[in-house]
C-alpha cells in the first residue's frame, strides 16, 4: 500500500506516463493482461480529459484491498481545479463532450472497463475521478457488508514510497479502519506503517486500545508511527476511537454545533514511546455518520466538506476530494499525505 505513482499531466507528453504508471501498478498487485490493458485505458482517457477539459491536473495510484480483502487492486485518481461538470450523469453516457475534437466517448469507456468507476465534480470547483482495477478472479464479487472505506496517498515530492499507509478490516460485525504515519519519509517510514496495516489483519477482533498495543509490539523492530484505529460496531450503531500520535481525525455528527466534531489522538510514537495509558473514545454511529481520518501532511486547518452529493459519495471520492481542496500549489505538501474516510453501509 505505501508504492504510489503520481503524474502531473499538464502536456500531451504525460498520458503516456499516466499509462505507464498503471501498468507498473498492475503488475505489481499481480493483475493479469486483460486487466492491465483496462487499467491502461482507463488511465489513457482519464488523462486525456485532464488535458481537454480542466487545463491539466494530476493522476495518483494507489494499490488497495481487492473487494473481497483477499487480494490487491489498482486504485486510480485524477484530482483537477478545472470548470467542474455541471451534469455528472451526462458526462457518463457516450457522446456526451464539450470539446470539438472529442467523440464523447472517454469516461463512458472508463465506466465499462473500470471495475468500479466514481465521478464527482461541482461548477467552479474542477472535478475528482476514481477507477479501480481488480484482479480477474475477483471482477464480479460481491463486496463485503458493513460499513466501507477508501483512501488516498501521496508521497512528499513525488517519491516511489509514502511513509502513510491505510488499512481497512471486515470481523465478525465489527469494521476496523486504521491510518498510520511511519516516522519521518522513505521505506523505512513506508516499512512502519506498512507493519501497522499487516497487524491489523491479525488483531481487528480487538478494540483500538489493544490494537495498538499489539502494533506496538509488532512495530519494534521499525522507526515506528503515529497510528489511529477506528473501529465500528454496526449492530450497536457506536464508533470506537482510539489514536497514538499525530493522526486527525473528525466525524460527522447531527449533536456537534457545526455538524463535525474532532476526535482526538495521544501523544506518541507507536513502535517507540507507547503511553501508559490510551484513551478510548465511544461515539453514537448513525446512517448519517461519516468519519474522515488523516495524517500531519494535510494542512490541520482543512474545511469538511458541506456538498450533499459528495457526502453520499463514494468514500475514496471523499477522501481524494478533501486532500485536493486542503492544498494549493502556494503552500506545497511538507510531507506524506494519506486521507481515508469510512461511511456507513449505503446498500438499500
């Protein structure tokens, strides 16, 4: 989860790196030809269209969970401050353009090669694209019931590795969500909370506070990290909080006076200097309950969403448009970014 690809596309010259990026992820995460030649197509149009209609942008993947958890997938990105579309619904059906020399036909063929394929874009704001890319084993599966999430990462200028990882686990009636923030950069910040998403797998049927104390074990060996982990009990309708170091983390909630309230993590570096003491903290969990979970590298002063179409969206939709609209190209990242948000189950 820590390899990430980013590509500027601000030329002609950089669909072709978007491409290629995709394949290198494809063949990473083991997928085979017919899925790798979607996942570069996929790749091709998107781009395309950041050149055609928002004046350029940026494409990000990221490897994820397969649906079922069982494999890995390819997640692409593609974030724009461009003029925004007006009609999503018809901007996905074929013949559907706003450029002279366009057939129309581009994310209308994203939506039938992508295994899931999200689009979210307001007037004036640019647009948020997701593709995402499964093993051919899995294209079909039926996803896992609860509560879902989705995330996204960056790494500070561009690296191979982030230091950020996220990790999402489905036990029993119990969904775990975790973000850690391996200390400082490169692979062995990548290697840190690489271990942490690793961990969770074996220890999800814990609450948060004695997650992190396995973590902390299984992070000694490592420079450490700053870690939070969210877990949701669905039947009960409660959210369980609980984070070591500098992970952020706020909820949508109908009792907070502005709709949002900030759960808040303890100091120190799991792997490290492990607390005597975590907190836990218990919150109600409705149908309307969304939480959004980051690292340091987002600017603390980010504004939550208020959109209700994006809010009912896709939730690596989500998290790709709050990292977006948290920067600006005045105040460049300083370091690792990851967001990732969990939503409840939004199945009918």
């Amino acid at each position: 989860m820590s390899r990430v690809w980013e590509v500027p596309v601000h030329d002609s010259t950089r669909v072709r790196d978007a491409s290629r990026a995709v394949r290198q992820a494809c063949g990473q995460a083991g997928l085979g030809p017919e899925r790798t030649g979607a996942g570069e197509l996929v790749a091709t149009e998107l781009a395309t269209n950041l050149l055609r209609h928002a004046g350029g942008g940026t494409l990000v993947v990221n490897l994820v969970p397969s649906p079922s958890g069982e494999a890995t997938s390819v997640r692409l990105f593609t974030l724009d401050h461009g003029p925004g579309i007006a009609d999503v619904a018809a901007a996905l059906r074929d013949g559907c353009t706003t450029a002279e020399s366009s057939l129309g036909a581009g994310l209308g063929s994203c939506l039938r090669n992508a295994d899931a394929f999200r689009l979210y874009g307001a007037p004036g704001r640019g647009t948020v694209a997701t593709a995402r890319i499964d093993p051919e084993s899995e294209r079909g599966g039926r996803a896992l019931d609860g509560p879902s999430a989705g995330g996204i990462v960056l790494s500070l200028a561009g690296a191979e590795t982030s230091g950020d990882a996220w990790g999402c686990v489905h036990h029993g009636g119990l969904v775990s969500l975790l973000l850690a923030d391996g200390l400082g950069h490169g692979p062995k910040a990548a290697h840190a909370s690489s271990a942490a998403v690793a961990e969770l797998r074996r220890a999800a049927h814990l609450p948060p506070p004695e997650i992190l104390r396995r973590l902390h074990t299984a992070l000694r060996p490592t420079r450490g990290a700053a870690v939070a982990v969210a877990q949701v009990d669905a039947e009960k309708g409660e959210l369980a909080f609980s984070g070591v170091g500098n992970i952020g983390a706020r909820l949508r909630a109908s009792d907070a006076a502005d709709g949002w309230k900030s759960l808040v993590s303890h100091p120190g570096i799991v792997g490290a200097y492990f607390p005597a003491h975590v907190p836990l903290r218990r919150v109600p969990w409705h149908r309307d309950s969304l939480l959004v979970v980051h690292s340091d590298g987002l600017p603390s002063r980010w504004t939550p969403p208020t959109d209700p179409r994006l809010l009912a969206h896709d939730p690596s939709v989500l998290a790709a448009t709050v990292l977006r609209d948290a920067g600006s190209p005045a105040r460049p990242p300083r370091d690792d970014i990851s967001v990732a948000v969990l939503v409840p189950d939004r199945r009918p």
